[in-house]
C-alpha cells in the first residue's frame, strides 16, 4: 500500500456500513482510530466496536471527535454538518469514505452513479468483467455488497473494482478518480438532501472531476439531464435505445451492438437478457460499453449477459403462487423508477407501491400506475395522499394497508389468474423499516408463507 496513516488520529463520523468499513481501513493503514455515532447503535453494532475496541461516543458528536487530524464522514451525514464544518475551521482534513477508498486503492476503479439502474449496471460490468476472465471485486453502494474502503484493502494492482457510488458519496471527493466512469441517468431524487435538480446533477456529475483524457466516461445518450451536466475531459462512450452511436453501445430494440468508429458489432439479442423492460436493454449497453473500455470483446460479453440473473430487490421473482408472479421490487425509491418497472410487464399487475416520500413528484409513477395497473395497494405515510391523486386521475381501484403484509394478502385477492404482483414503492422505506433491504425481505418472506398455506 503506498497510503499509509501511521501516528495520523482519524475520527470516522457514522456507524453505518460504509462507516465502520471506513474505520478498519483507517485501522489498517495505521491511523488512531476513533468513531462517532449520532444515534444510539443496535446490540450488533455495539457488540462490533466492543470487539475493535476503538475508543468511541454515540448519542452525539462531540468536541472529543474533533481531536483528529483526519475526519472521514460517512454517506448520510452532510458535508456542511456542523462537525465537519467545526473540523474545517480547526485546519482537520475533511473527506468522504470513498476518497479513502481511493487513497488506499491499487485497483483500477470502475464508478457507477445515477438516479436509477446503477446497482444493476454495477453488478452487470463485474459480471461481465470476471466471465471474461479479469478478477472484478464489486460493490460500494452496492446493497446488499460490500463497502468500497473493503474492495480497496483486498483488491491488488492486477484486479479491477466495479463499484457503485452515490451522489452523497462524490459531494466528499478531492482525488477520487474513476479509470471508467458510468453514469446511468439523472432524474429528480433526493431532494430531502439536495436543493434541486441542479444541485443533485452537479454531485453526480463530480465522477468525472478528476478523470484525464485517458480515462472513460459512459454516457446515456438519450438522457437530457446526463447531457446538460456532464461535460468530461475523457473519451466518451455514449450508449442509447434510441438512435446509433458512432462508439458506445446501442440498440434498435432487437439486438444490441458495440460501436467503434462507426463499425458495428453484435453483442446479443435483447431479447435474451433475463432481466426485464426497457431499462435493462439500457443497463446492458451501458455495461456492455464500460466493459469493452477495458478489452471485453463483443461475444463474451453477450454470453456474459446471457447468465446475469439480475440483483436482489430489483425486479426480483420471489415466486408463483397459485399462478400468481410475485416481483420484489423494493430498492425503488423514487417515481421514475416506479414507471420504469411498471412499463417492464405486460398483461394484468396489481402493484404495491408507498411509503415515505423525498419531495419529488410522485405524478409519473401515479400517471403510470393508473394507465397500466389492474389495482394499486397503498401502504406507509403517502398511501393517502397518493389515494387522492390516483382518484383523481379517475383510477379508483386501490386498498389501503396498514403494513406491507397486509398488502401482499389484498393484492394477492386483486390479482388475475397468471397476474402479476409487483412490490414497487416509488418511495423510502424509512417510515415502516430500516432500509430497503428489510422492506424487500418482509415482502419476500410474506410470499413465501403464501406459498406453504
């Protein structure tokens, strides 16, 4: 490792996942490590720092995380909190855990952000990467994965890491520099923490601050926010379902192709991906161009593709249940993702959507569902409002539900014979659960009890 921290004191703000990979990476590198924790942890967390034994505080940052030379911060907490602006002020070098990542890194990075699709694009290109015989560690963001101060430790000069990044995460960056840089799309999201669109692009459009000339950028060519924003100094591989591109990747909504100075070659049929809709044709291009970058060839990709089964929470098949299809769909969390996964089937769904909502217009999503939907479950903190705005947009068939296994129990009395049951919120699952991941897993697990009645 050429980063090393040894006599350096490093505070890690946030307990979380990516915070305490942060902390064993600091540790490893030979920084003091201490750890603040705003909340109160859970027994695991505790039982965790106990076991590190890091000197510590939770319920509250206090001045004592401040004695450091070094403050890395964690995804949910904001660049402009008052700790870390107290740190800046006392001269304390501020980063994020993915800069430390990339400090510590010998592995080339490949960095997907976008609102939508880059959990898939991320685990399509490390897919893609190890079948062609190159050793890709994947995650970052990346949920259920593994945090990318991890990916860094263990992967060597040889190897290659596909990781996902969010736009909380590139706000952090100084260094932070993607050989391959992926951006999916940009539509609103996060306006809980970003003042807007505007705001919420320029984070995402930070993946390329620090890429040269001899770097990649993939670009959705069809994406007019992707375009307006992000502007790299790296070749740009454009991918899109729309139209031919002279490089990249397309699609004429048959098959799929590689470009390269305008000569096409065939990756596969479209049709015969496993994973569904139109997005995922664009996920594939997407991945398809990022790998080809670092010398996939056009057959083993597609073959590569022709095996990826998909990622766990997005669009999902839990199961069949007396002939009907139950979809987890549960890492959608905003309304254009909604949309997307509802235009992904055809013939009669019942869709379980709600939650809590980040200020964004739920109207495409709603608009979506009441064109296309046989009936709509509303659960968690919007199932009202988005009630009322279905009604009137004249889509009266919904039931309201006090707890997502009551939900899964009406939809599954709503749905046709060979239906579709598709859980897609459209909405944050912190209302009624802790993450997505457990939204997921209680849907999955109410489907399976289904299954045993």
């Amino acid at each position: 490792m050429g980063y090393e921290l040894r006599g350096t004191r490093a505070t890690v703000l946030g307990l979380g996942r990516s915070g305490r990979a942060a902390a064993g990476l600091l540790e490893k590198l030979g920084a003091a490590v201490f750890v603040s924790e705003q909340g109160r942890p859970d027994r695991e967390t505790m039982d965790w720092l106990e076991s590190k034994k890091y000197r510590h505080e939770t319920g509250g940052h206090t001045e004592k995380a401040l004695r450091a030379d070094l403050l890395v911060i964690s995804p949910g907490i904001r660049p402009d909190s008052r700790t870390a602006s107290d740190a800046r002020s006392e001269g304390i070098e501020v980063i994020g855990e993915i800069e430390l990542a990339y400090r510590a890194a010998q592995a080339p990075i490949i960095a997907v952000t976008g609102t939508n699709g880059k959990s898939t694009v991320t685990s399509m290109i490390g897919h893609i990467l190890n079948n062609c015989g190159r050793r890709c560690l994947v995650g970052g963001n990346l949920a259920p994965g593994r945090p990318l101060c991890d990916l860094a430790w263990e992967a060597g000069p040889g190897d290659l890491i596909a990781a996902e990044v969010s736009s909380f995460q590139l706000e952090t960056i100084k260094d932070f520099r993607a050989a391959v840089a992926v951006v999916t799309n940009i539509t609103p999201d996060h306006f809980d923490r970003h003042s807007g669109l505007e705001a919420y692009a320029r984070a995402k459009a930070r993946i390329f601050e620090n890429q040269s000339p001899g770097d990649f950028a993939v670009l959705n060519a069809d994406d007019a926010n992707v375009e307006r924003h992000c502007k790299p100094r790296a070749k740009v591989l454009p991918f899109s379902r729309a139209h031919r591109t002279a490089c990249g990747a397309w699609s004429d909504g048959v098959r799929m192709f590689l470009a390269d100075k305008g000569i096409d070659s065939e990756i596969m049929p479209a049709s015969e991906l496993k994973v569904p809709g139109g997005h995922n044709i664009e996920n594939a291009l997407a991945a398809s161009a990022a790998s080809a970058a670092l010398g996939c060839q056009p057959g083993d990709i597609g073959n590569a593709l022709r095996s990826f089964a998909g990622v766990p929470h997005r669009l999902e098949e839990v199961a069949v249940v007396d002939g009907i299809r139950y979809v987890n769909n549960s890492m959608c969390t905003n309304p254009a993702a909604g949309a997307s996964s509802l235009r992904a089937f055809e013939g009669p769904v019942v869709v379980i959507a709600g939650g809590r909502e980040k200020g964004l217009d739920m109207g495409p999503y709603l608009e979506e569902i009441a064109s296309r939907a046989r009936a709509a479950v509303l659960i968690g903190e919007s199932r009202k409002g988005m009630e009322r705005a279905l009604g009137e947009l004249g889509f009266v068939k919904t039931r309201l539900a006090g707890s997502l296994e009551e939900a899964v129990d009406m939809a599954a009395a709503l749905a046709a014979p060979e239906g579709t049951v598709l859980f897609s919120p459209g909405c944050t699952s912190f209302d009624m659960f802790g993450d997505f991941e457990k939204r997921g897993e209680a849907f999955r697990r109410r489907v399976m009890e289904m299954g045993k009645e």
